[in-house]
C-alpha cells in the first residue's frame, strides 16, 4: 500500500516536472554513441536489432554486433543486416564467454564515450538514443539511463500480463526512483552508459545472475546518479509460456538476493542513504511475499475447517483496499503511458487476473531463488546465457512501439 502510494505519487510528480524534457542537442553537439548488441544463437531476430539500430535518428554513432561464440547463423545473419554500412561492425568469437564478460569486450572496442546496450531480440525507436543522450548531458552526475522498454508479442494472456507490469509496476518505479537519482536497474533491453564510469567500476560482473542491476548499483555506490528516459522507447518479446516466465523470473528473483546479499551492508552506511529507498523496496518486496504466503496458508485453513480462524474478515477487507489501490495505480499508469502507447482492451481486460494468478508466480519465484541467493550469494561460475528467441527477423514486424504523438523538442 505505502510503496503503490509512492509510486503512483512519483509518477504524477515527474510527469509535469522532468518527463517535459526535450531533445536539445549541448552548445558542444550531440557526443557520440557506441550501440552494443551481444548475441548467442540469436539467428532468427539478430537482423532485427540491427536494423533498428541503423535507423536511428542520431548524427554520429556506431553499432557494435557482439557474437558470444554463437552456434547458429547468427553471424551470418547479423553480416547480412548490417550489409555495406560502415557504422555497423560484426564482432564473431568462437568462445562463449557469457554475456556480461562479453559486453566487457564491447565496452573496450567501443570507440565513443557514451555506450548503448540494447538485447539482441529488442528494436530501439528511431529517437531512442537522442532522447537517452538529451537526459544523459542534462547532469554530468549521472553515469547511466534507462530506456522504456515496451511489449511487443502481445498476443495471449502472458504477454498481456506482462505489458500490465511494464506499465503499471515497472514504469511507475523508475520515473519515481528519476526523482531520486537512484533508478535501481539500468536494463540490458535498453541502457545508455558513460564508458569511464563503466570501466571505472569495473564493469559487468559475469558471475550475477542479473548483470545490470549489479552494475547499476555499483555505479551509484560509486556516487553516481542514474535516470529513466520514457521517451526513449523500445521494443521487446517477452516469454509466453509459463516454463520460460518461470526460468525468466527465478532469473530475476536469484539476481536480486545477490544483490541484496553483495550490497546490502555497503548501501545501508549513511553516506549511501540516497539508496535507501531501493533498499527499503527490495527487501520488502520480500517480506510480502513472506506475508502472502502466511495468507494463502491461513485462507487455506479458513476453507479446511469451516470456520473463521479471525483472519478471514481482515483478509477480506485488506484485499478490497489493495484492490482499489492497484485500480488507481492502472489508471494512472495507463493516463501517463497513452502517448507512447495506446493499450489495447485485451490487456486492460486481463487487469483482475493480474493480481490472482500473475503475483502468485513472482511470489514463488522470490521463495524458490530471491531467499537462497540471499543467504548464499553468488555462484562462482560465471552465469549462461538464458531464453530462445521467437522468430521476428523483419524490421517491420508486428508490434513496434508506438512513436510518441508528437516529437520532443
């Protein structure tokens, strides 16, 4: 309830306050961007990415191809989008390294001094980089930006689930956590970074599970600010089935345990006390999941013996006011996310499920990953590369994200 309320509050906040920047290049000029695409056995949606790379409205930048020891035809593919450009370059190895050694590689090779990284089954708006580059030389504090990144395989109830996060959870926290200088993921789908302050850190970390928010993390504990650009806009697929959601969340909750486990005690001394939010939000991300469990265990009782165990009517009343907070938080979301992206009913529709089924796996998820990682840390091996990708090797594929209704100026 407290952290909807804030998020929903930051929301509103930084749309009539830093959501209305524009696009102005410095007195200096627009500086120039190194566009970073890792890829393993991305065959059939490398070409994607790289044309949408390519097309981007932006006066000087470079596109970097990455190839982790690939055993598909993904260098073939990425040579044949990349065609006769010089801006584009096809890095093959035939050692796979993983994905945050390899964006490693990337940052070394790359030539200009802000860096893009951008997943290999994503395509970038047209306008995403300058839009990202624009909040990048707003403040010479901030180290790293965030993109907004947008559902594009829609069709089916996952994928609508899914749009309703991004939206709705997702998109809420980083304009809010804008406001703080503390945006706690600078996602690998679509990141603009300062390569010195990358290197300076010492870049990825290929043991996490979830390589970004490791180093965005760093970057802040280093006295680094990060943002979230909204109108740098970005397609990408997200998983349909429920075994690939649930190898992708698993991800996601071991990632944030190692986090927790890593920095928690350096971002919990005083000097750090900017990142105390994020703190206060992941661990008690936890702890309602600890609550959700209990609930489920004493709503089950409730039906076993017939009879109020004095839970039922307070988990009854709880869950009429979470219901009406999460309602508003959609609404809102949905007012400040229109101009980007025009939500279709289905989705809408698919909203009272949401709660029902979809926390439920996140829920679980966090029990089965987020608590051992958090006691036990990091693996010692360095972590491999995740999901297949859905063909969508076109870069008029069905579902680009909708340009904004007006461009910023």
């Amino acid at each position: 309830m407290i952290t909807a309320a804030m998020w929903i509050a930051g929301g509103l906040i930084f749309r009539f306050t830093d959501e209305r920047r524009g696009t102005t290049a410095s007195p200096e000029g627009w500086p120039g961007v190194s566009v970073l695409i890792p890829a393993y056995n991305e065959g059939p949606v490398v070409a994607t990415s790289i044309r949408a790379a390519l097309a981007s409205d932006y006066p000087e930048f470079e596109v970097l191809v990455l190839d982790d020891g690939s055993t598909d035809d993904t260098v073939e593919r990425a040579r044949e989008a990349a065609g006769n450009d010089p801006r584009c370059r096809v890095v093959p190895d035939p050692v796979n390294v993983g994905k945050g050694d390899r964006l490693n590689i990337g940052f070394e090779l790359a030539t200009y001094p802000l860096v893009v990284v951008t997943d290999a089954d994503s395509h970038m708006h047209p306008e995403a980089l300058r839009n990202m580059a624009a909040v990048m030389e707003s403040s010479a504090s901030l180290a790293a930006v965030a993109g907004a990144p947008h559902v594009t395989n829609r069709t089916g109830l996952l994928p609508m689930l899914q749009t309703l996060e991004a939206a709705a959870v997702i998109s809420l926290i980083r304009r809010t956590q804008t406001l703080t200088g503390c945006v706690g993921t600078v996602a690998g789908v679509l990141g603009m970074f300062r390569k010195g302050r990358v290197l300076a850190v010492g870049g990825y970390r290929g043991t996490m599970a979830t390589e970004d928010i490791d180093l965005t993390w760093r970057l802040l504990l280093a006295g680094w600010q990060t943002a979230q650009s909204p109108h740098a806009l970005v397609g990408m697929q997200v998983p349909t089935t429920l075994k690939a959601l649930w190898s992708q969340r698993k991800r996601w909750a071991r990632g944030q345990g190692e986090v927790l486990r890593v920095h928690l005690r350096e971002v919990l001394r005083w000097r750090n006390r900017r990142m105390w939010l994020l703190a206060y939000e992941a661990i008690m991300s936890l702890v309602w999941v600890i609550c959700w469990v209990l609930a489920m265990i004493l709503s089950t009782l409730n039906v076993i013996f017939g009879h109020d165990l004095g839970f039922f009517a307070f988990g009854m009343g709880w869950g009429a006011a979470i219901a009406i907070v999460a309602t508003v938080q959609l609404l809102i979301a949905i007012v400040l996310r229109y101009r980007y992206d025009p939500w279709d009913l289905g989705a809408l529709l698919a909203g009272a499920l949401y709660p029902i089924a979809y926390w439920a796996i996140s829920a679980a998820a966090a029990l089965h990953s987020e608590v051992k990682a958090f006691v036990v840390g990091p693996r010692e091996k360095r972590v491999v590369w995740d999901l297949q990708r859905d063909a969508a090797d076109s870069p008029d594929a069905p579902g680009r994200p909708v340009p904004p209704r007006r461009r910023a100026r």
